[in-house]
C-alpha cells in the first residue's frame, strides 16, 4: 500500500513537472522579443510598429497578471481540484498564443501574451506544486517543490532552440501558433495525471518512523500545524516580510531573464538563445538544490545565502555586461548563476508558505504571496526596459537590482521559522514528562534523552533568573 502511495506520488510530481515544463515558455520571452525589435527596426508593411521602450510591455503584464491570477487559481486548485485547474490554463495559454499569432498590434499582444497567457499560466502553475507535496513527508516539502518547480525553469533549455529555429524556418507569428497548439495539448494531457491523495490519507517515511516510538509520537502533539486563512495570514509581520523578499528575488531575476538573449548578442550572435537555455538550466538546478538545502539548514538561512550570492552577482555583472571584450563563457556563466540564485526563491517560497500558514489554504496564500513575484517582475523589468532605451546600457538595472538584493539579505535574518519557534517553547518538563509517561512509571531516561532535558531546563532556569534580574 506504501509503495503504491509513493508511486502514485511520482507521477503527479512527473505531471505537474510536465506541465511547468511547458509553462515555462515565459522564461523565452528574450527571444520574442529580439524578432520584434529586428522587426520595429526593418520596419515596413507587416512589421512591428512598437516604441522600442515599450518592448517588455507584453512580458511585464504576463509576469503581472500571472501574478495576482494566482489568487484565483489558487482558490480553483483549493476548491474543485487541481485537474481543472489545470485544464483551464491549458485553454487560456493556447488561446493567448492563439491571439498574438494573427496580429502585430501592440494591444492585441498585450492582450494574448501579456493577459490570457499570463493568466493561463497562473492557473496551470497553481495546480503543479499543491497535489504533490501532499503525496510526501513534511521533511521532503522542499525537494518535492523543488522538483515540480523546476519544470518552469528548465522549459528554456528546449523552448529556445526550437523558437529560435522555428522563427527562421516559419518567422513569429507562425511559430506563435505553433507553440499555442502544442501547449494546449501538452497542459491538459498532463492534468488527467494530477490529483490529490485521498482524505484521510497520511505519507510513508517520515511520520511512520516517528510513531514507532511513543515518545516521539507524542512530542509531535506538542507542535501545532499553522493552518491560517489568507486574511489571518497577512496581518502576520512574517506575510510582508516574505512578500518584500518576493518582490526583490524575482523583480532582480525576472530583470536579467526578460533580456538576456539582448545581452548576449553582441558575444555570441544569433546563438544567443544558447544564454537564455543555460541561463534555464541554472532556474531549474537552484530550485532543487535550494529546495532540499532549505529542508536542512532551514528556509531563512538558505533564502540569505541565495540573496547574497545574486547580490554579489549582480553587481560582477556591470563590468561583464558593459564591456565589449568580455568572453561569452564568461557571459553565459554569469546567466546560469543568475538564474540558479532566482530560481531557488521559486523553492523556499512555496515552502515557507506550507511552513508557516499551513496546507488548508495553500493554493490561495501562496497565490497572495505570489503576488509580489508579478509586481517585482513588472517594475523591474520596466525599469530596466526604459533605463535601457534611455542610456543604451545595463549597469544602471543591475546596480539597482544589486542594492535591492543587499537590503534583501538582511531583511531575510528576520522572518521567523514556525517549527524552530516551537522548538525553543518545548521545555524540559514537557519533555521529561512525555519521556516518562512513554517509558512507564518506573522506568528511568536514556542518558541521551536525560541529557536533553537537562539542557533544556538549565535554558529554562536561566532565562527566569534573567527576568528576575531585569526586573529587579
């Protein structure tokens, strides 16, 4: 029964990895964007007639209203399941491809990629990641987000060498139409293979190892599962916290993605996709790694690594980027480190999310967290876009990006981590108490279980002796 259960789970993580694998087109968007600019620049009947500021316009609504849809998604995931979910963002994703592909209008492709696109990949993405971390252990959340998430980052690694090869063979709206065939079919044939385990249903490894051990078993009462609604959620100081650390992880990241392919022209020409598919190898790699670190040393001490590291990144970029004797290696390496450090807040959040409020309301507090990520995505993309068209270089956007990332790093000392709170409320008494019942009236205490409650009752009397001091 176990077996069939761990099974059964990995394959909803093999569905929704599939289907984030062809959500992840968003990530391509550097590659649309440069046929259009070749476009608005040969001009003519036919072509792009777009103000080369507003080039990121469709990419920055996408990333928007991806966004905030994610509270509706969410709900639909949370409410009717997550296969009809699913299938809604399979729709709403061909239709918007569906769209852009019979017009060059600027609003028109606001309206497909920017809004149904976006949309539809609220919704796919919603249903990915809930069904199945449901199917594993608690100490396995990390890793299991990490693998389904990891889909949307890694979908570049094919996405554009095939985009780049069909705008050659068949030019973009052809190829648009050909994309928004293939990801209808792609997202709703996978969602047949989501759903959730049954109610009732408790996950082999982690809970059964521990309740072969009545102690442990009833240590475990002692933790209280958080399982808050998402108004109760954002009157929390841990929601706004995590919601600016959002905003600032992806904004910086979504920033580089958005115009990677741009920033590679001039060292690796028309094999510049080349940057955008490592850069997507990176995404997926942080979202693993991220996701299973974060399961060891904990959610906060992995996301202030993360933050650090793309700081530090962001600002090596400004000389990389800006000079034209830079080797593409170099170019192509400082993207996939970018993109490993973004694509591992696409881990820790989800699972912070499930750490501290709880799975009940999941899909919809994620979905309102997930908020931030389009706001960030936004801004900083359009920022960037109009610094770009204004200076005709990248430095200002990647000092900004850097300074944000800075304040990030400090700002991620600060967020609270559920379980270790309640780790530090455990005492002694209530161990040793738990221990003896366990054990039996006359029954003494393993010397290693002696020796815990002997330190956590020293900790126990030295904070009440520094009350008393300070009171005094």
């Amino acid at each position: 029964m176990a077996e069939e259960a761990f099974n059964r789970g990995k394959l909803v993580v093999a569905a929704g990895t599939g289907i984030n694998l062809a959500l992840g087109v968003l990530y391509t968007w550097s590659i649309f964007k440069g046929a259009i600019k070749e476009s608005v620049e040969a001009g003519g009947v036919g072509a792009f007639n777009w103000d080369p500021a507003s080039l990121n316009d469709p990419y920055a609504v996408c990333c928007l209203v991806f966004a905030f849809s994610m509270i509706l998604a969410g709900k639909v995931q949370d409410a009717w399941g997550p296969r009809i979910s699913a299938v809604i963002g399979g729709v709403l994703v061909g239709a918007g491809f569906l769209c852009i592909s019979l017009t060059t209008a600027y609003a028109a492709w606001v309206l497909g990629f920017g809004v149904l696109v976006g949309a539809g990949i609220a919704f796919g993405y919603s249903s990915a990641t809930p069904p199945a971390i449901k199917w594993f252990p608690p100490n396995q959340t990390g890793r299991i987000a990490g693998i389904v998430v990891s889909g949307f980052g890694l979908a570049s690694v094919y996405i554009a060498p095939l985009a780049q090869y069909l705008l050659g063979v068949w030019g973009l709206q052809q190829a648009m139409l050909f994309f928004g065939i293939a990801f209808l079919v792609i997202v709703c044939t996978f969602a047949l293979f989501l759903h959730d385990p049954p109610q009732g249903f408790v996950p082999s490894g982690f809970v059964e190892r521990r309740s072969e051990n009545p102690l442990n078993r009833n240590v475990r009462e002692l933790f209280v599962q958080p399982h808050l609604a998402p108004m109760e959620m954002m009157k929390t100081t841990n929601f706004w916290k995590l919601w600016c650390l959002y905003f600032i992880g992806a904004g910086a990241g979504l920033m580089v993605i958005g115009s990677v392919a741009g920033m590679a022209k001039s060292s690796l020409g028309s094999q510049a996709f080349l940057a955008v598919a490592l850069l997507a190898i990176g995404n997926a790699a942080g979202r693993v790694v991220a996701g299973s670190m974060s399961d060891k040393i904990g959610r906060s001490r992995t996301l202030a690594i993360v933050f650090a590291l793309q700081a530090l990144l962001m600002f090596l970029a400004v000389p990389v980027v800006g000079s034209e004797l830079s080797a593409a290696w170099l170019l192509v390496s400082l993207a996939t480190c970018i993109g490993f450090n973004y694509g591992a807040n696409l881990a820790i959040f989800p699972s912070f999310t499930k750490d501290l409020w709880g799975m009940k309301h999941f899909g919809v507090n994620y979905g309102v967290l997930f908020t931030a990520w389009g706001v960030g995505g936004f801004v900083m993309s359009r920022v960037s876009q109009s610094l770009i068209a204004h200076t005709g270089s990248f430095t200002p956007s990647f000092i900004t990006a850097g300074a944000f990332l800075v304040i990030g790093t400090i700002l991620s000392f600060f967020v609270g981590d559920h379980d270790a709170a309640q780790v530090k409320a455990i005492t002694g008494k209530d161990i040793r108490h738990l221990a003896e019942s366990a054990a039996g009236p006359n029954a003494s205490l393993s010397p290693a279980m002696a020796e815990i409650t002997a330190s956590l009752d020293t900790r126990e009397k030295m904070a009440a002796e520094q009350a008393e001091k300070t009171a005094s």
